[in-house]
C-alpha cells in the first residue's frame, strides 16, 4: 500500500456496520481492503478493521503499516470469505508473474 487515503470520521470504534439487518464488519476483525479502491487501486492488503462507520465504511490499519479511512464495504472481504480467497490468488499470480520478469 502507498499513502494513507483520506476520509471523513464519526465512527465508533465498538460498532458494527450491517448491511440487511445482518452484521457486516466488527472493530477488530481481520480482513483484506482493496487499498484506495475508490479512486482505481487495484490490489487487495490484508490488515485489520479498528473503526466501524454508520454507513458501513470501515478504518483500515493494513500490515505494512498503512492506514486508510472510511473505506466502502465493497472493498472489504473478511478473511476466510471468498472474496479475500480471490484476492490472494489474484495477489499470488501478479507476484508470480513479476519474479518470471526478473
């Protein structure tokens, strides 16, 4: 991940977002962020939830250091979902296909 990507705040650090009455994301959890997906970022971090916003969004503290803000629930998978399942393939062949480049 690069630069933190900004966001606006208003999160409770215990809440948990839903989406159709059922808990989406919990402060916490660990998961996998499509970093600065709203603006064209195309590669998947594992990291690890610590806020939870009204609307969904969610703060991500990422492994390698980097943090991000209010970031939509449509880049977030929880790990162990298929989605997080994809996005480490996805990882495992653009890794794959750079170290073939070298």
């Amino acid at each position: 991940a690069a630069a933190a990507a900004a966001g606006a705040g208003g999160a409770a650090a215990g809440a948990t977002a839903t989406a159709g009455g059922r808990p989406r994301f919990r402060a916490k959890q660990r998961v996998r962020g499509k970093f600065q997906g709203d603006i064209g970022g195309v590669n998947w971090f594992r990291g690890t939830v610590v806020a939870v916003h009204a609307d969904g969004s969610c703060d991500i503290d990422y492994d390698d250091g980097d943090e991000e803000k209010s970031v939509a629930p449509r880049f977030i998978r929880a790990l162990g979902e298929a989605g997080a399942a994809a996005a480490d393939e996805a990882e495992e062949a653009e890794g794959a296909a750079e170290e073939a480049e070298e």
